[in-house]
C-alpha cells in the first residue's frame, strides 16, 4: 500500500479519452483520463459511473438537461442513462467504474478503448 500522487499519474500520460487504471477496490477501477470536446452518447446498462472533476469543468449532457460539473465536484450517472460528457478545454477527471465496463458503452466510436492502461 502507498499513497497515489494524482498529479504525477496525470503527468504521464496526454492522451484524450484515453482513461488509465490507477486502483481497483471491490469490483471497481479508479481511472483517470484527460477529456476535451464531445464525447459519444452512450449508456451503461447494468453499471453506475462516477465522474470527479479534479481540473477544469465539464457538461454532462442527458438527453433532457444538462449538468455543469466543476473542480472538486462530482456526478454519478446511473446505469441505463444516457449522457455525453462535454467539455471546451481539457479536463481532467477521475472516475469510479465497474472493472467491466466499456467506456463507450458499446457505441463504436474511434475513442472505443477495449482494455485500459494501468499507469
């Protein structure tokens, strides 16, 4: 067991949409991924998401409203919502996610990441 510096995990990487397993806990990865613009509208079926914002804000669309999530904040999408996350500058987040999940929730998109990084 050791501390994770979240900032030095961060700066290993650049890719966009790209999200890196830091831990797993109970069934669960904590990723982190660097995201900017529009992401593809998806769904989780049988999983929940966290999204924590650690630098910059983002939009969580669903199709009936929009969220606007800032620095230090946090929003759990619940399985079988379809949201996008949006954002107009980079943004860094960290997310809780069943081990299992496809971040695309099945969309094909060129973004799809099939097995993440462990950094």
């Amino acid at each position: 067991m050791q501390a994770l510096n979240l900032q030095q995990k961060f700066s290993l990487f650049q890719d966009q949409w790209s999200p890196k397993i830091i831990a797993q806990l109970n069934g669960q990865d904590v990723k982190l991924a660097k995201i900017q613009g529009e992401f593809v509208w998806h769904a989780h079926d049988d999983q929940d998401e966290l999204f924590h914002v650690i630098r910059g804000s983002m939009t969580m669309e669903f199709r009936d409203r929009s969220v606007e999530v800032g620095p230090g904040e946090i929003i759990v999408v619940p399985k079988g919502v379809e949201h996008r996350p949006v954002t107009k500058e980079e943004v860094w987040i960290l997310l809780f996610e069943p081990c299992d999940i496809q971040h695309t929730g099945g969309v094909a998109d060129d973004r799809q990441v099939d097995v993440c990084d462990h950094i």
